[in-house]
C-alpha cells in the first residue's frame, strides 16, 4: 500500500481502536535467550511512514522562525546592553555600540547554542556522557569529539593495545554529523553463564544487591504495568512486525480491501474521510482516549490540519514514562560481577586512536579525568577511574556559607611542604589546611590542580582539563581536600586556565584529530604571542560545550566553590594583552578585542549563577576591562569580584627602586582609592604568587635585603623590613577593597622566591618548598605571622594611622576628627609582640580631642607616632560639647 495512504489512515484512526506505539502485554525478549520467537525492542521499530516524515517547502519553513530559548537568562527580555555605562558614568558613544553589537552576538551565539542544547544546564553537562562512562546494561561507553578523524578506536591494557578491536561502527550509531565518535565496550561473559534474558537489564555497580535480584518476573511486572500505569484502550499488544500495518488498512479499506493500486480505485480527500468517519463515532464521555479534530487552515498537508483535543493531550504529556517499574529489575553489583567480567578495570590505562588524512594519532582523551605519565614521562596514559565502592571518597561537609569578606588563601599543593619534595593532596590537607584555619583565612584558592605535564608552568600549561594532577595524588584524595577544607569553614577556589592551553600534541588538545582548528583556531590567531600557548576558539559551538562543561565538573564532581579566570587580558584581545594600555575607552572596543572571548565569559557567569547560586567567579584582568562585574542583564561580563594589580605592582616598584625616605604618601594613597567606586567587589593584595613565582623576588626577600643562603642580617635590617612589611599589608588590607588575598608563605615574610625545578637549576627542589620551620623559632618570622593573624580580623570605622618614615618619630602629632571624645589604641605595629621597639608607653594609648580643628574637622587628636609603624585607633567615649 502506499505510503501516502499509510498517513491519512493513522491520523483518521476511531479513537477506541487508536493503535498506541509502546509495547504492553506480551514480555520482550532477545532474539539469543530461551524464548527467542517473540520479537525484541531492538528488532522492532514503530515510526510514521516516509511521507510522514516529509516536510514544507523551505517557502513554508522559513515563514516562521523557532523563538530564541533563553531559560537560564530570566531576564533577558528586560536586558540593558549598555545599562551599567551611566551607573559608572562613561558616556563613549564607540563603547556603547560596541556593547550593543556584542550583545546581539550573544544572542545569536546563545541561539546557535540551544539549536544543538535545550538550555546552559545541557550546554555545560558534556561530561555526563563525553569521555569514558560505565552504563546501566553491563557496558562502557566511550565518546569524543574528533571531526578531523577518519577511523577512532580505543586502545590499551583492556585489548592489549590493539587499534582495531574495539573501534566506532559505521553509520550513525559510531559518528554523527558533528564529529563525536562513539565507542561499546561491553562486559564479557564469564565461563558458563547465559546471555541476559531480556535486553534492558539494569545492574546497580556500587551496592551489593537491589531488586532484581529478588527474582522479579517479567511478566507479573508487564501486568502490573497494563494495569497500573495504562488506561484503557491505551495500549494494544504487538505479535508481529505487520500487525500495525494489517489493522490500519483494515480500519480503513475493511477486512477485504484492495490488494493493489489498481484495484484501491479513487480515494476520497481527508476531509470527506474525516467527515464519513465522524459520523460514525459516538459521543462516549466516559472514553478516555484523545479525540481529533480537523482545522482548515489551508496548508497543503493533511498531517498539518488534523489536531488533539487540547485536554487529553496535555494529561499524555503530563503523563512520565513507566521507568519506575523497569527500575525494579535492577540487579546488584555482586550479581554483575558473578555474571560478568568488565570490559576495562578499574586504573586500566588507555589511549584514543585516530585515523587522519596525515596518517595514525594516539592522543589522550580530551574528558579523561585522570592521567598518568609513563616511566620515561614522555608520554601519558588515560586512567579509566571506576573504584570499588568501598573506595569511593564519601562526602561528610556540606559547604560552608558565603561570608561577606574573603580572606583569601592563594597556595600550590606542590610546593606546600618543607621537604625539597612534590607535596601530595593528603599532606596539604594534614598539615596545611590546620594552618590556614588557625591564620584566619576563609578561603584556599589553587594553583596548579588541574592536570599539566610541564610542573615549571606552574599549572597554567594545562594538557588535561577534566583531570586533577596525578602527581599530587588521586581524584579521591582531592576530595577528602576539599571535604576537609568545607569541614574547617573553608572556601575552595580553583585558579581556573581558559585563556589558553598547553600547545602539547602527544598530551594536551593541540592537533587533537590531526586538524590545526579542532579546539583552537589556526593561524598566528591560534598561537599565544610571547607564551607559546594555544588560544581556544570560543566561537564554537562545540569549544564552548568543553569550555562550560569543564566548570561545571569542577563544581558537581569535586564540590569547589568558585573559580579565578586566569590572564583574562590574554584571551580577549588579539594581542593577547601585550599591548600599551593609556585607559582610553577606544582601546576595548576596537578591532583588537576578541567578541568570542567576551560573550563565552558572559555564558560562563550565567551558567554557573544560574545552577550554582552561591559560586564565586573572580576576574584576572591587567587591562581593568569596564563591566567586569556588572550584571550580564545590563551590560557587564557578570563576575563577583576583580583583582586589582595596581597596589602590588605599586609596592613592588617603590621597595626595589625608591629609598623609603623618598616614598610619596600622595602617591601610595592615590593608588589606593583610586578604584573606591569599585571597592565593593575589589580583590586586592600586597603581594601574590607573581612576585614569588614569576622570576622575581618576594617583599620580604627585597626587605631584608640578604642573598638566598642567608637567613639573618643586621639588626636595622630586620626591623626595617619587618616594619615595612607589617605597614604594606596593613594600609594595603584597610583602605580600599573587600576581599583580601595573600599567597602562602607571605604572611610570616618567606625569606626566599620560587623557583620550580627545570633544566636552568638541574631541576632542583631547594627553593620548591616553604620554610614552616621559621614559624616554630622566636624571630622576625614568627613576630610576622602574629601580626598577620591580628589584622584578618580587623574591619569597621576606625581611625588608621601611618608614619612611613625611616628615621622622623613624632612626640606629638595633630590629626583631625570630627567626633569629639576619647580615642584608644587598639592595634599597633611597633608593639614589641610584633618585632617592633614598643617605643609607646601605656599612658600613651588614650587620648582625649580638642575643639583646636585641623585637616579640616571641627576637633583634632595629638598622638605619638614612632618611626615606620602603624596605629589604630577606635572611639570609645564620646564627648558631648
């Protein structure tokens, strides 16, 4: 019969004989068990005929374009693209258009996305089925992008390494239209067993035992189904591959219709059909079945003018598919065990193998999650991580609240210990986490964590993004790290790379299909400037799937609590930031700057607010790019905070360049406030990882003013340093910013830089490590540490007093204030408790105002002030003239 005939009869079907699609009475069975004359689901196949499958002219199609998807933008519809520019008070014309055009990219950039995903929450779930997963029925399953490929197989310990045994079919089931590659590895049967019974059999592989293997039968369940979940008349019993076919023709031609084309004579339009059809059927209430109806609305398709009734559709909709009853069929892992031998093991080390039009690839699987490196460390292995349940690290903290100020602990796990050694997750967490607890920090932000094969990069040469660094410990163990952090009240940042990636071919993504633009783009564009890193091509739709599933699993899988995107200069302009920035409102818009990047940060913030509410998302920008942290709705790129390099980068000029005594106070607090209107959500420090780390020294090794081996110098040295060390972080953490980092080692002065081992030093460990000893000794060291406990804790409206001189000590010196009444030390640096000379005496701690006015109040305080140190004074009588 003719295809055509097939669609008008099944949409003119009488409701109480409608042929429902899904299975019912008869139990489903593979065609290789016991009872292999029924026909198994994977066999059988129910669609609508070809023409059903047809479609309008592309006249037709384009009339009504699908609307934009938007679900995790709320929002959206009131969306200002320029909303922040008045806010702060920029009023260029080439900026806002620039914002305005940026904001339609984005539009179009998100809609492109939700043609492929439904919302950001798919978008960013990539490694939900991408990389290497263990299924419900017995199997592994393995996907990768790789559209450059012409071949893909998996290799390794499982198959002996062998590129053909366990390759992606042909066809739709092995690659699609864009380049993912799809693998089966299924589990063996053991000596003696039989093949599974029916073909969805589940195994749970973490508990021991679960329904099924109560011996569950099939056929009770199918009943229980027909008669719980089915209304009546819903379902009809399938016996044979023709016997849907058979009962549509029959109700429309009768039991003995035509048999060809010839006879079947001329057929009525589906109107006149519908309508002699209609008269037949009576009006029953008490049918639940949906009814048809017919609208003319003069398309030329019949399938186009027949509808539901609008009730009994939406209750078949509402109505969730029967999984609950398959579910009590799952078995236990002991069963699958007994009955199977896995695939792959658990901490079997495999490869991907490719096919390309320059000849055979071995890569590491882009979503491997961890990784190792062979003897030689040349070359790296993906480990498929699948532990036994009673290895699977078992959560017991729930994470802390946002507090309202950070105080930010910036570490590396490597260089965290005091042996010339890589330190390892579980000794951070032993010895490390108690430490930042007791300094006063609320919040560890990580370097290096993520996988990386060059340990002198520091970790920000990243080869494998979806794995912690093996040579730190295992997933496991990162876990506990972070558990056991969440446990002491402790936030956990990770110091995240997207700007670029490590241009590795044998490890990281670079040439990963043996194309130049399958993660990044080609050309000099696709090549860091002066790094030798590969940049990312964020106008992908298939990068940013990567992109944003790779915050998101940092966030499901390991629980961390924010992220600091690292070098944000780096991928939003073609110059990659290498450039002479004046500040002019022309050089962020103009045609150096990369829109991609922008519009992929956007998506990255809403995102991550959208499905974490409480994540924190911290912007690394040296070019201090407008909107950093304004809402995405109005403009902005959506970050929580900004890190502020101008007060660090302004200390480490005045200590290696000017003598103290020439300081500029002018200067250092035109520096220091200069961003206020920002201090809200301002990250600052006095010194951070890029002092220590980046071929340079830390304060305190300019300070103290002694060669690496030496440990003590003179007397005046140590209190100089000590004092202007105190002073530096005190104003730096007071007078502007709400959020405060220091990296690890700096609180106490960490007399020596960083240096990673590499071919420059042959590859020594001496100054990889941190001096924690020097906090168990009475000294300088130990003063500092105390000092820096005290001032974590300091905030609120109290009178800061600094005298940065290195000689002048006043006896008296007026400061005006405008509350008159008695003012009391409650902080000071020259305390000898913290290394200072304890020059002030007890009867100097209190002090009354005057009605005498000065810098312009109504009263005015006389206070001593000793050479470099640092008062606070809070107010604690007041005077009522």
């Amino acid at each position: 019969m003719p295809s055509s005939l097939l669609l008008s009869a099944h949409f003119l079907l009488p409701s109480k004989d409608r042929i429902s699609p899904f299975f019912g009475q008869s139990p489903l069975r593979n065609p290789g068990s016991s009872s292999a004359g029924t026909l198994s689901p994977r066999q059988w196949k129910w669609k609508c005929s070809s023409s059903a499958q047809e479609q309008p002219p592309k006249q037709q199609q384009q009339q009504k374009k699908p609307p934009r998807r938007s679900p995790t933008n709320k929002s959206e519809p009131n969306a200002d693209p320029v909303g922040f520019l008045s806010k702060k008070g920029i009023s260029d014309r080439a900026f806002a258009q620039f914002l305005r055009e940026r904001h339609k990219a984005y539009k179009d950039r998100k809609f492109e996305l939700f043609s492929r995903f439904i919302d950001l929450k798919e978008a960013s779930a990539g490694y939900e089925i991408l990389g290497m997963h263990r299924h419900r029925e017995h199997r592994v399953d393995y996907m990768e992008w790789a559209p450059g490929a012409r071949y893909c197989a998996l290799l390794g310990d499982f198959n002996d390494w062998s590129p053909t045994e366990n390759s992606a079919r042909e066809g739709h089931l092995g690659l699609d239209d864009f380049g993912y590659w799809f693998i089966i590895l299924e589990d063996k049967l053991r000596d003696g067993e039989e093949p599974e019974e029916y073909y969805f059999q589940e195994y749970n592989y973490v508990d021991d035992y679960d329904k099924g293997d109560n011996g569950i039968n099939v056929e009770e369940l199918l009943k229980r189904i027909n008669d719980e979940y089915w209304e009546p008349g819903e379902i009809w019993p399938l016996k044979s591959r023709l016997e849907m076919v058979a009962k549509l023709y029959e109700q429309m031609f009768g039991p003995n219709g035509p048999e060809s084309e010839e006879e079947l004579g001329e057929i009525p339009d589906a109107e006149t059909r519908y309508k002699q059809w209609k008269e037949t059927q009576k009006n029953d209430s008490a049918n639940n079945l949906p009814n048809y109806e017919v609208i003319d609305d003069g398309r030329k398709f019949d399938m186009c003018s027949v509808i539901s009734d609008p009730v009994t559709q939406e209750e078949f909709r509402a109505k969730k598919p029967p999984l609950a009853y398959w579910i009590e069929m799952r078995k236990g892992r002991k069963a699958w065990l007994k009955k199977y031998m896995p695939a792959i093991s658990h901490g079997s080390r495999y490869r991907v193998y490719f096919n390309t039009p320059d000849g055979a690839l071995e890569r590491v699987p882009a979503w491997a999650t961890y990784v190792l490196p062979d003897a030689d460390g040349k070359k790296s292995y993906a480990v498929y991580w699948e532990p036994p349940p009673e290895d699977i690290y078992k959560w017991k903290n729930k994470r802390p609240k946002v507090p309202k100020s950070l105080r930010i602990y910036e570490c590396h796990v490597g260089i965290s210990g005091s042996e010339p050694k890589i330190s390892s997750f579980k000794e951070f967490t032993s010895k490390v986490l108690p430490h930042v607890k007791n300094a006063g920090y609320n919040a560890i932000q990580l370097i290096g964590v993520i996988e990386h094969k060059d340990y002198s990069s520091v970790g920000y040469k990243v080869t494998n993004f979806f794995a912690v660094s093996s040579r730190f410990g295992t997933p496991e163990d990162f876990k506990c790290l972070v558990d056991e952090a969440h446990g002491l009240g402790i936030l956990v940042f990770l110091d995240i790379v997207h700007s670029y990636a490590s241009a590795d071919e044998l490890v990281g993504l670079a040439l990963f299909d043996g194309s130049n633009d399958c993660f990044f783009h080609t050309g000099k564009r696709g090549h860091h400037k002066y790094w030798g890193t590969r940049m990312f091509k964020y106008g992908d739709v298939d990068v940013l799937h990567f992109l944003l599933s790779n915050l998101k699993w940092w966030v499901t899988e390991y629980q961390v609590d924010g992220f600091q995107f690292h070098s944000l200069s780096s991928m939003m302009y073609t110059h990659n930031g290498f450039a002479t920035f004046t500040g002019e409102m022309e050089e962020y818009c103009n045609q150096y700057v990369d829109k991609d990047a922008l519009i992929y940060l956007i998506l990255a913030n809403e995102m991550l607010h959208d499905l974490h509410p409480n994540i924190i998302t911290i912007a690394e920008d040296a070019t201090f790019y407008p909107g950093l942290c304004e809402s995405t709705t109005q403009g902005g790129l959506g970050f929580d905070y900004w890190v502020n390099f101008s007060a660090s980068e302004m200390w480490l000029w005045l200590l290696e360049n000017v003598p103290d005594r020439d300081w500029s106070m002018n200067k250092i607090v035109s520096v220091l406030v200069s961003n206020q209107q920002s201090s809200h959500n301002m990250l600052l420090y006095a010194e951070n990882h890029n002092q220590s780390i980046s071929g340079g020294r830390s304060f305190a090794e300019i300070l103290f003013n002694r060669p690496s081996e030496e440990l003590i110098g003179s007397d005046d040295i140590v209190f100089r340093g000590s004092s202007l060390h105190k002073m530096i972080k005190l104003i730096t953490f007071t007078i502007s910013g709400c959020a405060y980092l220091n990296f690890m080692g700096n609180e106490f002065g960490h007399p020596y830089k960083v240096e990673f081992p590499m071919a420059s030093n042959n590859y020594s460990f001496n100054f990889a490590n941190r001096r924690w000893d020097l906090l168990t000794e009475k000294g300088v060291h130990s003063d500092l540490f105390n000092f820096d406990t005290v001032i974590s804790y300091m905030r609120g409206p109290l009178l800061f007093i600094f005298n940065f001189h290195p000689e002048i000590s006043y006896e008296t010196y007026r400061i005006g204030v405008e509350e008159a009444g008695e003012y009391q030390i409650i902080f000071n640096t020259d305390e000898i408790s913290y290394g200072g000379r304890g020059e002030l005496k007890s009867n100097q701690y209190l002090r009354r105002t005057s009605t005498k006015r000065s810098d312009g109040c109504r009263n005015s305080l006389e206070v001593a002030l000793p050479s470099r140190s640092a008062q606070v004074y809070k107010l604690v009588r007041i005077l009522r003239l």
